[in-house]
C-alpha cells in the first residue's frame, strides 16, 4: 500500500538538512503556507535589486524568514566558534556539534514550543512503522533523525510498503539522495496538534542573551586576537610562513561561520513575529539589523576575502595581521552592542510595557 503527502515548500539554502530546516520547511506544509513562487522578480529585468520584497515573498523567501526566525530564537545564530576548534558549551547545548543537526531536547523543545505544537519523541524502533503510517495517514509529515550523516535529520512524507518517501529537499545544503530505510532512523518527532506556544519572543530573547554573554565570558574572540596580533606574546609574528597561512585560514572558516549573523538581523529588520512589531521595538531592531549585525556581516566578508588574496611572504603580513586583530575587535564589539540591545529588549517585558502579541 502507499501514501504519499504533497510537500511543496523548499529548504533553507544556508544549511543542511539540520533539524531547525527540517522543522521550518515541515511546519509551513502543514500550515499551508505559501508564496508567490515568482522565483525571478518580474521588476528587476536584469537590474540590480530595488526593493521590492518580491524574493522574499515567494515561497522559498517565506521559508527562509521562518528559518531565520527559528535558528535566532533557539539561539543558534548567535553561536561563535573557539579558535582552537574544540566546541563550547553553548555550541553543544544547541546541537551543532553533532553533524550541524541542531537537534537537541534543548532546541527541539524551544522550537516546538516556540510555534505551538505538541509532539511526541520517539527512539523506540519498535514502534517506528506504526508511528509513521499514523502520522502520515492523518496528513502529518514525520520529521526524523538517521543514524549517520552530514545534516542529520529527514522529513518523511509517505510510505510504499516497506519503502519511505521523502521530498527533493530543493535548496538545502549537500541535500540528501533519495528517502531513507527503516534501519537508518534514530528518532522520530510526531507532530501533534496546534497548541497555546508554550515559548514567546521573551524566551527567544532570554536564549539569545544567553548565548551572546558565554560568548563574550569564555573570550572566544580574543582567542583569535591573540593569534593574530603581530606583538601579542603568541601572535602572528612569532609564526613561521606555514602557520601564517593557517590561522588566516582558521580565522577565514570562523567568519563562514559567523555569516549566521546575517540571519540573526534578518529577524529585526522584518520582523514577521507579531510582538516585535510593537513600536517599543523599534530602535532596537534597527541598531541590531544594521550597525551590530549587518556590519558583522561585512566585516566577515572582508576577511575572507583577505585571506583568498593575501601573500603572507611579504613584509606586509605584519600590518595585515593587526588589521585582522582590529577587524575582529570591532566583531567583538558588534556582539557587545547586540547584547546591549537584547537587554533593552528584555527591558520591555521589565517595565510592564508587554509587546502586542504576548
């Protein structure tokens, strides 16, 4: 017998099959949301972009401000990496240690939680089958998570007798081929019904918080200021040519990384949640949208491109190795002045003037 669910909403093009795309993708199917789907916008003809939203309101532009949403609330784009690659606490406790999956109780329940479903976890094999055919038979897709892999986790959308059936997966990172076999998954998340959110904007904000002020505590910028800074006592000038070249390249990989701060100032500059479109918002989200985060954003840009181009040969690398130590604490700086503003945001809640929405 088969049954197969209609799934026409994409994937984030910013990650993999990561629980929180998975998540993202899943919910506006079953909320029958969808876009213009007018991919190429019809006013540019060839010119640059003017503005007009039409991106954004396709549905591939509806999935990404809902990922953005999701991946700040839970905290994730405002995770930063040590230099030393070893993961923090906060990197762990979010989930992107384990293969980018994100998929932790603790973000799966703030995820959950946060858009107003019930679910049920299952890691009991046994019941896996059983569970799907409900799921799927009352038109619910299952997301679930497999053994192995690079972006750990699937949506399921229908059964062929023994077979499952998955979408295309259209935009997501190194997407997965084809659906897979029983014996692949882990865990199942059943999707229950539409409940009261458990989780508001102010829990999304406490996460962030949070994360933001491990960050600045373990000094995780200073770590790549140390190894950069030509005078500092383990810096850049103590470095033969070949360990130049590598921590430019690790400061290079960390600034890919740190790119989900453009995701992070999505979120306040369209603010699609309802509460933060309340005017005790509103400097708030423009000093976060662009002088914190988008100007993160640039400056990581800059570095990258420092580094594809860059001879460390040379008598410059002196003088680049301290503009990279000051890039990076104007990075640091960027990340204190978003928790400045997170806190002014939390404020709100303090003086009693309870955002519209919550």
């Amino acid at each position: 017998m088969k049954r197969e669910l209609g799934f026409n909403v994409p994937f984030s093009g910013f990650t993999t099959t990561d629980f929180i795309n998975c998540f993202t993708s899943t919910l506006m199917v079953l909320e029958g949301i969808t876009g213009k789907d007018d991919y190429e916008c019809k006013q540019r003809n060839g010119q640059p972009c003017n503005g007009c939203g039409n991106c954004r309101r396709s549905t591939a532009g509806l999935q990404e401000q809902r990922f953005f949403v999701y991946d700040t609330m839970c905290g994730r784009s405002s995770l930063r990496c040590r230099y030393d690659g070893e993961p923090t606490e906060m990197q762990e406790l979010i989930g992107e240690t384990e293969a980018g999956s994100c998929g932790t109780d603790y973000t799966v329940e703030l995820l959950f939680g946060f858009a107003g479903y019930a679910y049920e976890k299952l890691t009991d094999s046994e019941a896996f089958r059983a569970s799907i055919v409900a799921s799927i038979d009352t038109g619910r897709p299952v997301i679930a998570k497999v053994k192995a892999g690079e972006g750990r986790f699937r949506v399921l959308t229908g059964y062929d007798g023994d077979a499952l059936i998955s979408p295309d997966y259209t935009n997501a990172q190194r997407k997965p081929q084809g659906a897979p076999a029983y014996d692949d998954l882990e865990t199942l998340y059943i999707i229950g019904d539409k409940v009261q959110p458990r989780y508001t904007l102010k829990d999304g904000l406490e996460r962030i918080r949070q994360v933001i002020e491990h960050n600045l505590n373990e000094k995780l910028w200073d770590g790549y200021m140390d190894k950069m800074g030509w005078y500092q006592p383990d810096g850049l000038g103590k470095a033969d040519l070949a360990e130049k070249q590598a921590r430019m390249q690790r400061v290079s990989d960390t600034m890919w990384h740190t790119f989900s701060s453009h995701n992070f100032a999505e979120v306040f500059r369209y603010r699609i949640i309802e509460a933060l479109q309340d005017p005790a918002f509103d400097d708030i989200c423009r000093q976060i949208g662009g002088p914190c985060f988008g100007y993160t954003h640039d400056l990581a840009w800059a570095l990258i491109g420092l580094n594809e181009r860059a001879d460390w040969s040379t008598h410059y690398a002196c003088g680049w190795g301290e503009m990279v130590e000051l890039t990076l604490e104007r990075i640091k700086q960027n990340d204190i002045q978003a928790l400045d503003a997170i806190e002014r945001a939390l404020a709100v809640y303090v003086s009693g003037e309870h955002p519209r929405g919550e």
